[in-house]
C-alpha cells in the first residue's frame, strides 16, 4: 500500500512539474477588468472574469479572467499578482479596535514587482504576443518569464 501512495506523489510532483505553458509578466497601473479588455483589443483574445477567485489559503483571493481558444486549442489566463486580506478587528480595546485592518498578499512572492501574470497554456500563439501586450496603453512594460525558475509556480497551476 505504501508504493502506491507513493506513486500518487509521483504522480502529483509531476504535475506540479509540468510547466510547459507560456507566461507573461506585465506591470500596469490599470483595473484588472480594464486590462482585460485591453487586451482583448490588443492581441485578439476574449478574456473573461471567472465566477469563482482563485483562493489561496483562507482567505487570499485574486482575480481571474480566462479564455479557452478552442479554434487553437490555447488557455488564455489574466491573472492578478498583488493582492489584500481583510483580516478581523482585535478585541485590544483600543482606540482602532473595531477597525479591520488589511495586508498585501501575492500570487507570486518572488515577483512582488509584477503587477498581473498572462498565462497561455497549449502553446505559443503563431503571431508573438509579446509586442502586442507592450502596445496596450498604460503598460509600463512587460517581458516573458521562465515558470520553471518561479519558486511559487505551483499557485499558476489550476
């Protein structure tokens, strides 16, 4: 029984292994709905806003826009590096006791400096989507990223 459990690790290390998708970090000043749109305009995609946050622990939740290209058969994913946790009012007693305070959280810890992530998984695009993603207003700039050096790269994997 215990080979067995352990191919079931195997088999999840392997997955979590696997990066072979594409990722784009981009540093933007822009709402995440407002880059969305964006770059549907820029690059010719149609990324919409996922009912569910992707969760991460407890309570850390980022948003997510996707779209499944079946023409290509290419996953497109926005997704939003910093995020905030509310976190409860302490009981001190003092004078900001009942306010609830808040703190940052990321996606990817290592990449603070990253403002949202666009992951394609299925392969890369025939055109290079990288100097369309720089033509879109208000993008300060973005560049590719290895996913395989990411220490964090598993929280990419959904």
């Amino acid at each position: 029984m215990n080979s067995a459990m352990g191919s079931r690790h195997s088999i999840w290390e392997d997955l979590l292994e696997d990066t072979s998708f594409g990722l784009i970090a981009i540093h933007s000043s822009l709402e995440d709905y407002a880059l969305a749109y964006a770059l549907n305009a820029h690059c010719g995609i149609r990324l919409k806003r996922m009912h569910d946050d992707l969760l991460l622990g407890e309570s850390a939740a980022f948003s997510v826009y996707q779209w499944k290209d079946q023409k290509h058969f290419r996953d497109w994913t926005l997704m939003v590096n910093p995020g905030t946790v509310e976190e409860a009012a302490s009981d001190g007693g003092g004078l900001f006791s009942s306010t609830p305070s808040s703190r940052r959280v990321y996606l990817i810890p290592e990449r603070k400096e990253v403002d949202f992530f666009l992951k394609i998984d299925g392969g890369e695009p025939e055109e290079p989507i990288l100097p369309k993603v720089l033509a879109v207003p208000k993008v300060q700039t973005a560049y590719r990223l290895e996913a395989a050096e990411l220490k964090s790269k598993h929280n990419l994997i959904f």
